[in-house]
C-alpha cells in the first residue's frame, strides 16, 4: 500500500508539470485512495472514503502546484495577466465547494465526480476549440467574465479535489492558449483551491473524524499525504526537462487519453 502510494505520487508530479494539477493530482489521487481506503479500512472510515480522499487530494494540491508553479515560471511558460484576476474568484469559490462537499453523501460526490469528468471529455472532444486553438494569442475575458468563470472554477474543484486544470486547460485552450501555457498557469489556479479548500476540510471535520484516528487531520489522511508528496516531488523533478517539448496537438491528445482512463477507473471501482 506504501508503495502504491509513493508510485501514485510520482504520477501526480510528473502529470502535475506537464498538465497541471487537476489533472496531474485528483484524477489519480482520488481514485486510488477511494478505492484503497473502501477495500482495506474499517467501516466508519470507509464509510467516508470519498470524502477523505477528495481532502487529502486538496492538500497534496498545496505541494504539487506550489512546486510545478515554479518551475513553469521559470520556464517563462504563465502568463501571469491572465491568472492573477481569477485567483481570488477561485479562493471564494474554494470555500463553497469544501462545505458543500462536507454536507453531501460521500457516494453523491463520487458519481458527480464522474458526470463531470464525463461533460468534460465530451465537451473537449465535440466542441472546437481545444483539440486546437481557437485564436492565434491568448486573449482575455471581461471583468463579469472572469468572476462567474474563478467562483465555478473554485466551488467544483474543491468539491470534487480536482485541482483546476480540468477547467482552467480548457478555458485557456479556447482563448487561443497553447496547451503548454494552458497546462502551466492551471497550477498557479490551483493554489487558492488548494489552500482555502484544505483549511475548510480540517477545521469543519475535526469534530467528526475523531473515530478515523490519530493519522488523520480532519478528512485528510496524513500517512497518505506524506508519501504522495514524496512521490510527487521526484516526478516533478524528472519531467521537468519535458516543460514546453511536446507537440500541441499530442499534447492534447493525450490529455483526453488520460481523462477518459480515470473515467473508466472511476466507474468500475466500488
């Protein structure tokens, strides 16, 4: 199990850097902790399996995206006009989504957590605009825009503890960003999901999750987050060489190959 763990880590790293945390983090954390924790804890915890592993997914977020963040700025890939105005819409949508989250049965989440996915692959694959891009440059959104397009972003990412990439890849993709740079500014997008939704699954869970045990921090599982962020910094640092490489169109692909796997992952596993 530890080192299931550990290799899931090195996945979100490296899928983390080239795709961002959406993608990169929840899409595989997730799953695997729904189905680890349902397959081999007892039954209370079980019971609340979705929920921790949705928690835990948003704190490996804090990690994750801090890490990648910076070695896509450094690689001057995030244009930083065009994240800075959603951030904030983003945290306050965070907020919502966690509570939400916390008041809804674990096995809601679950298969909301797949319709979405499903849209998502649907919408990427139908609709023109992200197999390749709509615009020549980048362009930006309205200020009304903006607010309507950070709260969603916020209230489903920490609701389901996906990060933002699922949404923020797309919405770039369709402004006529590369997925390179679309990819690259998800990460700093996840950081206000990651921090506001974090605090809000310790604070207003600690009360409940007194029978999980002493390894837990409200729904996060603190052994789990220990050795997915282990695994997750030696990902990131052996595909960053890769930033920036691969071709727009196979990246694209390939980031619709990926979703639909944890698609069919997540319907199979009980």
């Amino acid at each position: 199990m530890f080192l299931l763990l550990f290799v899931c880590g090195y996945l979100v790293g490296s899928t983390t850097v080239l795709f961002g945390f959406g993608f990169g983090g929840g899409f595989f954390i997730v799953p695997l902790l729904y189905a680890l924790l349902t397959a081999t804890a007892d039954s209370h915890t079980a019971a609340s399996a979705m929920h921790i592993a949705v928690a835990t997914s948003t704190g490996v977020m804090i990690f994750s995206s801090s890490m990648a963040t910076l070695r896509q700025h450094r690689a001057g890939m995030i244009n930083w006009s065009q994240v800075r105005p959603l951030a904030g819409y983003i945290a306050a949508g965070a907020v919502a989504g966690a509570l939400l989250a916390i008041s809804v049965q674990g096995i809601w989440v679950k298969w909301l957590f797949i319709s979405y996915l499903a849209i998502t692959i649907s919408d990427s694959i139908f609709r023109p605009g992200f197999m390749t891009p709509s615009a020549s440059h980048l362009r930006g959104m309205s200020a009304g825009t903006t607010a309507a397009a950070g709260t969603v972003i916020g209230v489903v990412a920490a609701f389901l503890g996906v990060g933002g990439s699922v949404m923020t890849v797309p919405l770039m993709r369709r402004r006529g960003a590369e997925m390179a740079q679309a990819a690259a500014m998800a990460n700093p997008l996840s950081l206000p999901v990651a921090l506001t939704g974090t605090l809000t699954y310790i604070l207003l869970a600690r009360h409940e999750t007194a029978e999980f045990g002493s390894g837990f921090a409200g729904y996060v599982d603190i052994p789990a987050f220990i050795l997915l962020i282990a695994g997750s910094w030696l990902g990131q640092k052996l595909s960053a060489p890769l930033i920036g490489r691969i071709p727009d169109k196979l990246y694209a692909k390939s980031y619709l190959v990926l979703l639909i796997f944890v698609l069919v992952v997540m319907v199979f596993v009980q």
